[in-house]
C-alpha cells in the first residue's frame, strides 16, 4: 500500500472499514506465539538476497532489459506492525511477521509491488500528483492497480486469505472488488460534475470518499485485470507512470464489450487535466 495524502487521509474510520487497531493486535498475539523462532529466522535469513531478487522480479514484470540506475532506492525497514508494507518518504516499512510467514516467492512478490512504488516515483510527474487529493486519488488509483499485478495476480481471495491470512481482509476486498465496474462509473460521474462546475473541490472529494477505499486498489485491481484481459499488458507497463494512459486502456479494453462504462467525455476530460504534465 501507500501512504495516503492531504485530505483522503482525513477520516481513517470511513476509509478503512476493519481498524488497524484489530489488524495489529491480531499480528502481536501472533508474533508472540512464535516469537524465538521469528527472532532465530532473522539471524539466518538473507536479507541481501530478497532485496536483489525483488528488484528482478520488478524488472521482468516490467518487462526491461535494466531498471533505470538512476533510480533512488529508498531503504527496507523490517518492523513489526500489521501484516502489511509502507512506502514512506524515505523508506519502505514492512511487517517482519508477515515476511517471516511467506514463502520466498511471496515475499519477493511482496517487496517487488513496493519497489515498484519507488521506481514509479522517479517517473510519476509529482507536480501533477500532489496538486490536490482529485488529482492523487486519479493517479493512486493507475499506481495501485499495476502493482498489485505483481503480487496480487491471482486475486483478492486467494492473496488475503492464504497469503496474508486474514479471512475479514479477504471479504473486504472481494466485497469492494465487486462493486469496482459501478465504482469506476461513479468516479466518473463525479470527476465530470467537479468538470462542468456542478460541485465544488470539497464536495467532489467528499464523494470521491465514498468510492475511494484503501487507496483505490480494487478500483485499479479491476481496471488492470480488464486491461490484461483485452491484451494490453505490454502497453500498459510501457506507460506505467502516466494515469491517463491507464484509463484510455479500461476505456479501450471495456468498449469492445461494453461502451457505457467511460465516456469519450471522461477522457478528454482527463487527458486536458494531464497533458501538460506528460509528455
Ligand atoms: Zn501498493
């Protein structure tokens, strides 16, 4: 996941429906149960190793011959938490238990999607990102959405029940997942209505709320799924740090079967939004 920004960020209740409170005390009781063998694990473990195969795993999900070396990465901190990783500013936390209780394939898979946040960073125009939360919730919403391909590829249910091993945090994504095509509608009604000046900044975020849940990840878990489903993967991960191209490729990838989901409107729409930003 990411760290959240301004606004979106402002009722944590609303936005997460389970509190972290629950997830952190589960994770505790459970690093206390198996506590000298986490501790003999990380004497033992490689770190080094995970790292580097991390940053592989990135590049051939990518599909590059070499990640760009001009890329800052930020420092791996193992802590425990709940069972989840954070991109932070300067570094990427990540829940100690949660690594201790992967396989090695999971856990390179793990640290790949959040390295992916970082390498997105270096080309994310963040000028764009950080105007306002409209803008970053857009922008999340395309970021979210390719990295949990890396991790998250054989869906909610598997991922959070059996990787994770939380049946509520399963329910919950199947549940938002779901609902994501109607989700994505709404997005648009709403991002047209702030566009004619029907709502104010602040209404429109307020509505955005309602549909914008841990970081947007169903709603882009949906749109890259359809995306990879109509065949454009490849184009989708050549232009993977620039939202707009994400939703012309829901748009292209959903017309073929249906042509209400988003509007020629929506697109232009975005597109004057992003363009003087991308290139
Ligand atoms: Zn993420």
């Amino acid at each position: 996941m990411q760290s959240v920004f301004g606004d979106l960020n402002r009722d944590k209740e609303s936005e997460n429906i389970i509190s972290l409170e629950s997830l952190v005390r589960a994770n505790y009781e459970e690093i206390n149960e198996n506590y000298l063998k986490i501790k003999e694990f990380r004497h033992s473990y490689d770190f080094g190793s995970l790292i580097s195969n991390a940053k592989s795993r990135l590049q051939s999900f990518l599909g590059c011959d070499s990640l760009d070396t001009s890329v800052k990465w930020k420092p791996v901190y193992f802590l425990f938490l709940s069972a989840d990783g954070k991109d932070m500013d300067d570094a990427l936390v990540i829940d100690f238990n949660l690594i201790y209780k992967m396989t090695e394939e999971q856990r390179i898979n793990f640290l790949a999607h959040e390295f992916f946040h970082v390498y997105r960073g270096h080309f994310e125009n963040h000028e764009f990102n950080y105007a306002n939360d409209i803008n970053f919730a857009i922008d999340m919403i395309a970021n979210e959405g390719i990295a949990d391909q890396i991790d998250k590829y054989m869906g909610y249910r598997e991922y959070y029940s059996s990787i994770i091993g939380s049946k509520e945090l399963a329910e919950e994504f199947v549940s938002l997942y779901s609902k994501a095509e109607q989700d994505i509608t709404t997005l648009q009604t709403i991002l047209l209505q702030y566009a004619d000046k029907q709502i104010d900044k602040n209404t429109c975020i307020d509505k955005l709320l309602e549909i914008y849940k841990y970081n947007g990840h169903a709603l882009g878990f949906y749109m890259s799924n359809q995306i990879i489903l109509a065949g454009l993967k490849q184009e989708m991960l050549k232009s993977f740090h620039n939202p707009y191209e994400f939703y012309r490729l829901y748009l292209l990838a959903t017309n073929k079967n249906n042509d209400k989901l988003l509007s020629r409107k929506f697109l232009n729409y975005l597109k004057k939004t992003t363009e003087q930003y991308y290139q």
